[in-house]
C-alpha cells in the first residue's frame, strides 16, 4: 500500500477518546483513525446512494422526496430491528 504521512491539529481530549478507543480495540492511533475515515466515507457513500434511489423511487411513484425519504428510513428501522 503506498501511504503518506499527514499532519493536522486535534483537540487533546478527542486524540485521548481516540488513543483509548485504539487501545481497546487492540490497534495503533493510525490504524484506528484509518478505519473511522474508511467507515466515514463508507456510510458517506451508502447515504448518497440511498438518497438517490429514493428519489427514482419518488419520481417513478409521484411522491414527493421527504415522504420517499420518510419510507425508507421506516425501511431502515424495521429491517433494523429484524435482524436483532
């Protein structure tokens, strides 16, 4: 894998929530913060795409986006609950 170091500023309690949370899950700070960015844009990306087929769906159905957008997220909590 061809890495890059960065630098940037944070907060010391929030780099203290993060070197304990590292410590926790048996990682180091930079295979930690390498996983939440992933995670960040993962779900960033699985927001998008879901926004975009609500509103096919809104616009095949004649709904209007936020009742589409209100369906799902009920779609969302049921399947949710289900696999609990």
């Amino acid at each position: 894998m061809d890495t890059q170091m960065i630098n940037f500023v944070i907060p010391k309690t929030l780099l203290g929530d993060v070197d304990r949370a590292a410590k926790e899950s048996a990682r180091s700070r930079s295979e930690f913060l390498r996983e939440a960015i992933r995670q960040y844009l993962e779900e960033k990306e699985e927001k998008e795409q879901l926004f975009r087929a609500v509103a096919r769906s809104a616009n095949r159905n004649n709904l209007a986006e936020n009742e589409a957008l209100e369906l799902a997220q009920e779609a969302k909590q049921w399947s949710r609950r289900r696999s609990k």
